[in-house]
C-alpha cells in the first residue's frame, strides 16, 4: 500500500497529541506505518519484500514447453 497525497499545508495531529506539520504543497501521508518520518511518507512501503510463491495462471519460464 502507498501513501495518501494530500494537498499541504497540512497539520496532523498524533494519538498521542503530538503535532507534526508540513508546509509542502503536496504532502504524502503514509498509510502502512512503516516510515520512520510517520505521518508522512518516507517510501519504506517500497522495502517491503513480495512472496516467492508464483502467482496462480502464470507459468515460469521453467514451465513453458519447448
């Protein structure tokens, strides 16, 4: 999942109370809570490692005939 892009300035505040502010015109907000910059978005959902599993209806070049 990627982040939510919001138009800025934007001003969140935390469960906690805490306040965290962006002046940026466009601010991307992360929706994962993998960055380490939560709320905003510092790409770490790109990090994320994808099964090794082949996906269902596709074949490997393995398994092509030929």
């Amino acid at each position: 999942m990627g982040p939510a892009l919001v138009e800025g300035p934007v001003e969140v505040v935390l469960a906690d109370g805490s306040v965290r502010r962006s002046e940026r015109p466009v601010v991307a907000l992360c929706l994962c809570r993998r960055s380490r910059l939560y709320p905003f978005c510092d790409t770490s959902h790109r990090r994320r490692s994808r099964p090794t599993a082949p996906r269902s209806g596709r074949g490997t070049a393995s398994s092509r005939p030929g």
